[in-house]
C-alpha cells in the first residue's frame, strides 16, 4: 500500500511539476510579469491537492490490487 501510495504522491508532484514549468514559460512571454504573480493561496492549494490527490488514488489502487 505504502508503495501505491508513493507512486501516487509523485504522479502529483509531477503534475506540480508540469504546471510550475509552463508558468515559467509563459511568464517569459508576458512583458513585466514574473512567475510568482499568480501563486496565490488558492493556486498552492490546488497544487497541494494534486499531489495528496495522486496518493489517496495511488493507496486506493494497490489496496484493491492487494485484495484481489
């Protein structure tokens, strides 16, 4: 379960890391804009919940693989 639940973790932070990447891309591109302008709480929140997210999916899916 443990295992699931890493694999999980890191599907999120991956995602994380997808949308943190394409932030800083685009910031590149807007003139007088940098990437932390839109880290508000709701947007680290959302990037919080991505990531526990994957690992409650990541302990549901080995937990029924166990069972089976």
């Amino acid at each position: 379960a443990s295992r699931g639940t890493l694999q999980g973790a890191l599907t999120g932070a991956w995602a994380v890391a997808l949308y943190l990447g394409l932030g800083l891309i685009a910031s590149l591109f807007v003139k007088g804009t940098s990437v932390t302008d839109g880290f508000t709480a709701a947007y680290l929140a959302a990037h919080a919940l991505k990531i526990i997210g994957g690992a409650i999916g990541g302990w549901l899916v080995s937990r029924k693989d166990s069972s089976a």
